[in-house]
C-alpha cells in the first residue's frame, strides 16, 4: 500500500518499499445447515446405485376386523399388495479446473478449498430440494419457488394430490379463522383476531392433525427459518425456562440445524434457511393476509419422508486442452413421501400488529 507524503517529498516515490502480503489463511463462506439426513428415513440408502434406479416399497396391508357370533360364517380377507416406487431421479454435479501454472504459484491449496466448497454445495442443493419437495414446492434455477410441484412415481396415498400432500394438512388464514384459502397466516403474539395465530398455536395445531391420523409422538420434528424462530422466542420466557432445553452447548446447538436438547410440543426443533417462500418472504409485516409474500414452515415424523442419497462419482483427471487438472463431481438421489398423513405445513408471514 502507498503511504500518504509531504509535498515535495521524493525519496523512494513510488512507495514499493511497503511489500503486499498475501495471508496463507482463507476466509470461508458461512456454511447452512443440513436438516434432511436428521429428519427422513434413510432406510432404503444402500438399495440405490446408479440414476434412474427405482426402489419398489411395498405398503402394509390393511386388515378389516368383524364383530363374530356363535354360528357365524367366517368371511377370509384376501391382502393387498400395493406399493409405490422411490426414484432415483435427481443428479446434480459440480466441475472446475486448477492451471498447472496457478497451482505451482499459488500461496494457498485452491484445490482442496474448491473441492470442500462444491462437496457443500452439492449437499445444501440436496437439503433445500428435499425440503421443498416435501411441503409441495419447487425451486427454479433463478432461484424462485413455485407452489404444487408433482410427486414423481406413483403417489404414496389416495387421499393425497399430484404433489404428494393431504390438502387439508396445508395450514393457512382460514385454518383459524380468516376467509380466503392460500393467504398466509399472520404471525402474531396472541390475538383473537380471526385468522390470526402465535408460533406455539401454529405447533399446537400441527401436533394435534398428527394425533388425530394416530401419527406416533417420537421423532416428530418441526423446522422452521429464522423469521418464525424470533417471533417464537418472542412469545414468551416459558418457551426457554420450562418447554425447551437449550443447554447442549453455549448457542444451544446441537449439529445440522437442531436447537436444543428439548422438544416443544412434542416436535425436535430444527432451524433452516432452506425452506420455501413467496415473493420477499415471511419477514413482510403486514396485517392484510394474502398470497403475495410469505415463508413455509413443515413438520412431520421421521417415517413420513424417504431419502437416498449416493455422490455416484468424484474424479480428477487431465484436461486434453491444456495444462490443468479437472476435478468433478455427481450427486444421485431419490426422495418420497411415504405417509403424507405425517406431514403437515403452513404458510405464515409477521403481523404488523403482533
């Protein structure tokens, strides 16, 4: 760098006796949470090997129970054997290249810091698909979410749509009380006013459409975006001191986006910048609901989604152009929802009012 002189002043004019030095200490990205291998069921993980692969799962069969008198003429059942496919139907890849000339003269390992670099990226790329398939949305590459996506393969239940969700399980303004299907629900502290709802009646509710589809009460999990999570924390000191235990560690992390070593209302707690949203988001505030600005949140029980995930291949080789080495990398994977009665969602944006 040159230093500021005097008038006049001419030794050593051009300041090239102050060397620029370049730190051998790179400064990293921030990193996003990972919640998907936390909250699917990876069962079916070493069944898959190559794109396009599909897993047949066969679903239990129902069993019909008739009251029975002395005499009575027993009627046998014949099982069903429907099932559904989970389809590895999702690539993505990543590709770069290193100059013989760069490498040798670089200060720091581009190479190593590229590859951990593209290893989370193919990863984040994996979470916030997922994430999105499972509350019925779709991420285009301009990076705007589109509602409805379509579940592909068969879908799991009768009772569910083209994208693989129960209607009645979306959460929405008139889920308590407002008028108008698809406006968010604005996100308040308490109020009576219809429509309207705090974070914990959000769960509250969530909890209850689980136990009336007889959904069980270990490993439900709930995520959320950081939005939801201040207006939660917001609600009141309760939530922290006696329905929450944030003592795993000074922020009160556990690993891939969990908070906490508690459950609120029955649900493991994850925090995730993944989930879909609409227009500028939740963090909107505004006391009109409509459908023009909002966030997703979802929860469900670990048996509700399946993952399967497999980085087919990571190679290194010459490029027959020049004088660098190529590195790239492809990620397979497949995802389905198994029991959409497990899964419930709901679209949310701050109560100006709250």
């Amino acid at each position: 760098m040159a230093f500021n002189k005097a008038t006049g002043h001419g030794n050593l004019p051009n300041g090239n006796f102050s060397p620029v030095i370049y730190s051998q200490k790179v400064q990293k990205a921030f990193r996003k949470s990972s919640v998907v291998e936390d909250i699917t069921n990876t069962d079916y993980m070493g069944e898959i090997a190559n794109f396009g692969d599909s897993v047949k799962i066969i679903k239990e069969p129902e069993i019909s129970v008739s009251s029975y008198a002395r005499g009575t003429q027993i009627q046998t059942q014949d099982l069903d054997d429907s099932e559904f496919s989970l389809n590895i139907d999702q690539a993505n890849y990543f590709s770069f290249k290193m100059d013989d000339i760069e490498n040798a003269h670089s200060h720091v390992n581009f190479m190593d810091m590229a590859t951990d670099r593209a290893g989370y990226k193919l990863r984040d790329t994996f979470d916030g698909e997922v994430l999105g398939y499972a509350s019925g949305w779709t991420k285009g590459v301009d990076g705007t979410w589109t509602e409805d996506s379509v579940d592909s393969g068969t879908v799991a239940s009768t009772t569910a749509a083209a994208s693989g969700l129960i209607a009645a399980n979306n959460l929405d303004f008139t889920t308590f009380g407002g008028t108008g299907a698809g406006k968010f629900i604005p996100l308040s502290n308490g109020t009576d006013t219809a429509g309207f709802a705090s974070p914990l009646e959000i769960l509250n509710r969530m909890a209850r459409i689980l136990d009336v589809n007889n959904v069980d009460t270990e490993d439900r999990w709930f995520i959320a975006d950081p939005v939801f999570f201040e207006r939660l924390m917001d609600e009141g000191s309760k939530f922290v001191s006696a329905d929450f235990n944030l003592s795993m560690d000074g922020d009160g992390i556990i690993a891939n986006g969990r908070l906490g070593g508690g459950k609120i209302r029955g649900f493991k707690i994850y925090k995730s910048n993944n989930l879909p949203y609409k227009g500028t988001g939740p963090g909107t505030s505004t006391d009109t609901a409509d459908t023009a600005n909002y966030g997703v949140v979802i929860a469900g029980h670990q048996s509700a989604i399946a993952s399967a995930q497999q980085i087919d291949k990571t190679e290194t080789y010459r490029d027959p152009d020049s004088f660098a080495d190529i590195v790239r990398g492809m990620q397979l994977y497949g995802r389905k929802i198994l029991r959409p009665e497990a899964l419930v969602t709901a679209r949310y944006a701050l109560a100006a009012s709250a």
